[in-house]
C-alpha cells in the first residue's frame, strides 16, 4: 500500500534525476540554491514498498508584510496525472505540507505541455490560472539527438554563417572554473545595465556553480578572443534534457559573434552528456505568428533574446503556465491586488528565471 513519506534529499535526488522523471528545478540541489536566498524548501513523496513514485519539492516563501506565505511547485508535482488514487494523496500531502508553513495558496508551474484538456483537468483539480508567473511559460526547444551536422543544417542560415564567423574570427570557447566568477558576474552586471535584464546577485550565481558544476549537471562556459572574456553562460542537465538558464555578453568585439559559437558549444556539451533536447529558456509569451511579425522592432522584456534565440532552430513551446490553489481567499485577494498594482508577469523579474 503506498504511504506518504518526506523523503532524504538523497533518495529524492535518485527519483528525480533518471529520464524521464523530473526537471532541474525539481532537484534536491536547487532546493538548497533557494533557502540560501529567501525561500524554505519542503518535499513530499508518494512510496510504494520503500520506492518513490510521485512527489513534489515545493518552496516556500513569506508574502508582503509576512502575513503568510505562497507556496510553488516548479516544474512540478511529478506524478502520473492518470493514477487518480495516487495523485489525490499526494494532493493532499501537498495540501498539509502547505498549510503547516502558512501558506495562503499553492501556486505550480507543471512540466506540461499547454492545452485546453490540460487546462480543464487543473481546473477540476480545484486550481485557477494565476496573474503570476515564475518561470516564463514559453520557449524553444531544440531537437539535438541527431549528429552535429543536421543540427546546424536546422538552424536559421545567419546563424550557422554566424558561428562559423566566430571560429574564422579566432573566438574561442572554454570550460571556465570557479576562479573565473568573478568574470562570469562581471559580464552579467554589463548585460544587465545595456540590456535592462534584472539578475541575481553574483552570491546566487556562485552558489549555482558550486551545487551543479562538480557534480557534473552543469558548466560555465566562456568565448574569448586572445584570451579577453567576450561572453559566458551557464547550462544545465538532468537525464535527457538541458537549460540555457544565464547568459551574459561583454560589448566588445560583437562583431566576432562569440554569443552565436559559446551557445553552439553549450549544445555539444549537452549533447556529450547524452542530452537529447536543449531548452533555451525564456522568449515572449505570444503565438508564433505573432513573434515572427514582430521581433524585428520590439525589444522590450525578452524580445531581445527572440530574434537570437530562434536562429537555433527548434520548436516553440507553451507549458500551462501558472495556476494557484486557494487556501485562505482574503490574503489571496490581497495578493491578487498587490499583483494588479505591480504588474503581472515574471516575480523574478525579466530574464531572472530559474
């Protein structure tokens, strides 16, 4: 008989990380990257005879003036929506681990495809769309299980010219260490006064490094010229999937088009680890018609990163973004208020996700 269990960060991580369970963010690793900034971290989990077999990291944070707190689901729960019997327990797991730090509502960010079913069936689940997202809800995924060839053939023209471009021009990319941070957080703090990006705090970035990059789930990678840093990202992976979370750009020798190359490089480090799909994260939540027709003037929140993003082939993508389970309806409505006055959109601000 399945019994509800809180799981060891251990025995969490072996359910989470083989394909296809779960999602980085799901990881007992970025639980401990949120505590460290603000944010409790709690895990349930369905077991049967010892063996997880669904579950939910949740992270907890205060409100405005402390009265209560919200909790999130990123990426999650991982569970099989069609075993009704299980996923009503873990629900109400879900629900009592929620109540116990206060919260006024449970807000989840599923790894799920957008559709109008999958709409209706979270609606029956007693959850509402909400005005707030966190992660942003649409992107570009990019098919990188056949050879490096047909790869580049998928990719727009000017941007295959373009890495080719940044290897002719002599830019180059390596794997950088922890010693180089304080490069990585110096090209972020550029990005962030040219192009109006909010960022995190190079605390939050080198914390990322130290939980993910020995353990082999991520790397910091920097394109240079004659040994000048240029640009540098961080990616991620968990089984068969990869995120291009953080990337930063110096204004120096755009021209040589380091970016187009040290994403080329980002893709053959995850197709090395066995990566199937790379996920570059985060463009404007709007149908493809309308990006195509607009993303040559606009420029604004993560348009951008559209027009560069999109040369790399791939398909666009929505997931059913956000929805919220109301538990205490005066402080939600209070919520919804404060949201209303600041505006809807990523919490985290644009282009902090993750």
């Amino acid at each position: 008989m399945p019994e509800i269990i809180v799981p060891p960060e251990d025995a969490w991580d072996a359910f989470v990380a083989p394909p296809p369970a779960g999602h980085i963010l799901q990881t007992p690793a970025w639980g401990r990257l949120k505590a460290a900034f603000g944010w409790t971290c709690a895990r349930v989990a369905l077991a049967d005879q010892g063996r997880i077999v669904a579950g939910a990291q949740l992270l907890i944070r205060p409100l405005p003036l402390r009265l209560a707190s919200v909790a999130y689901i990123p990426k999650g729960p991982l569970v099989d929506w069609d075993d009704h019997a299980g996923g009503a327990a873990l629900w109400r797991a879900i629900d009592a681990a929620a109540r116990v730090q206060r919260a006024a509502f449970l807000k989840i960010e599923p790894d799920i495809e957008d559709s109008p079913a999958w709409r209706e069936r979270l609606a029956r689940l007693g959850f509402r769309p909400s005005l707030q997202t966190l992660q942003p809800p649409r992107t570009i995924e990019v098919d990188i299980a056949p050879d490096e060839e047909t790869i580049l053939a998928a990719m727009k023209p000017k941007t295959r010219y373009n890495i080719g471009l940044a290897q002719r021009k002599g830019v180059s990319v390596r794997q950088g260490s922890e010693a180089d941070l304080p490069v990585f957080h110096q090209l972020m703090a550029e990005t962030a006064q040219r192009d109006r990006f909010a960022v995190h705090s190079p605390d939050y970035y080198a914390l990322a490094y130290r939980l993910f990059v020995p353990a082999g789930r991520a790397a910091l990678l920097i394109a240079e010229y004659e040994g000048e840093p240029l640009a540098a990202l961080m990616v991620f992976a968990l089984g068969r999937r990869a995120w291009y979370f953080y990337g930063a750009s110096s204004d120096r020798h755009r021209n040589r088009m380091p970016t187009y190359l040290l994403q080329w490089e980002a893709i053959r480090w995850a197709k090395a680890r066995g990566c199937i799909l790379y996920d570059l994260w985060g463009v404007p939540d709007e149908d493809e018609e309308t990006l195509e027709a607009q993303f040559t003037q606009r420029q604004d929140g993560l348009w951008g990163v559209y027009r560069f993003k999109r040369g790399f082939g791939g398909r666009l993508v929505r997931s059913v973004g956000a929805w919220d389970r109301v538990y205490n309806a005066p402080l939600y409505w209070i919520y919804t208020q404060y949201i209303n006055r600041r505006g809807t959109g990523d919490a985290e601000g644009t282009q902090r996700n993750a």
